[in-house]
C-alpha cells in the first residue's frame, strides 16, 4: 500500500485517486467481534447500527468487515506519522489522517468498512441505519450522523477541512 500510495503521489493523481485505509494496520473483524477493541470499544449505538446493516448487507449476500474502528491514541498517532512519511507532509497525510485529537476513530464514533461490495452498499442504504459516509476521499469510513429528517449530510472533501 505504501509503495502505490508513492506511485499515485508522484504521478500527481494523489487528491483524485480513492485512497485504502493506510498501511499494515488493515483488520477484518466482523461487526460481532466485541472481543477485539477495535470492536467492542465502539460507540454501543453505531455497534449496533453496524450490526444492523451488517445483517441485512448478509442477507443479499455481502459480508462487511470492520477494517478499523476504535483505536486508541498513540495507534491514531502511529497511523499519522505513517502517513506523513507515505505523504511527505503533515498537511498532505492530513487529508487521509486525522490528529488522536479530531478523530471520530479514537473517540469509537467512526467506522473503516471492508468486503467486496461492502462500501458501495453502505453508500446506498447505511442512512437507513444512520450510518453515513462522511468524506468523499473515504469511501469505506462511516459515522452515525443522520440529522432529525434522517438525511446524511453533505460529503466533505477529505479529513484536513
Ligand atoms: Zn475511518
């Protein structure tokens, strides 16, 4: 990952191109996984809007991952300086990683969703669970952010806004 992520960067492509969560720290934990932290630590209400989703993405025949969700600060800092040195600035990474202070991640209020097909179908139908796409450089992160109408709201570019 670190070495297409140079590739795109140098080809100039970097802020067009859909990124993958960076680097080696990729899991595939299912929603039901509360052993792990990365699960268990989640917000009670988006576990259980990603449960929810879960089952009934299962139920037209894709599997959805948790490919990241809760993290603790120092391993949101370590995903940071990772990204600086994929990136090659603060202000770059920053466009794909968030500060332990501003992540939604380390707070397990954000969801890195993964399985073939998983993301689109999120898209499509996580508003039913509240569940939202939140950056538009992200397709795989969600939070539960339906306003009182039950609407998504509008993508942000990227994590640095
Ligand atoms: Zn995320």
């Amino acid at each position: 990952m670190r070495i297409s992520a140079v590739l795109v960067s140098a080809l100039g492509i970097l802020a067009a191109a859909p990124m993958t969560p960076a680097s080696a720290d990729v899991q595939m934990l299912s929603p039901y996984d509360v052993a792990d932290p990365a699960v268990g630590n989640l917000d009670p209400a988006l576990l259980l809007a990603v449960q929810r989703a879960a089952d009934a993405a299962a139920a037209q025949g894709i599997t959805m991952t948790i490919t990241s969700g809760w993290r603790s600060p120092e391993f949101q800092q370590q995903l940071l300086n990772d990204a600086i040195a994929t990136y090659g600035s603060f202000a770059a990474a920053r466009q794909y990683v968030q500060t332990p202070e501003r992540s939604r991640h380390v707070l397990g209020q954000a969801v890195d969703m993964g399985g073939v097909g998983a993301d689109q179908w999120l898209i499509a139908n996580g508003v039913r669970f509240g569940l939202c796409q939140i950056y538009a450089n992200e397709l795989w992160h969600f939070e539960l952010a339906t306003d009182a109408a039950g609407n998504c709201p509008p993508l942000l570019p990227n994590a640095a806004v």
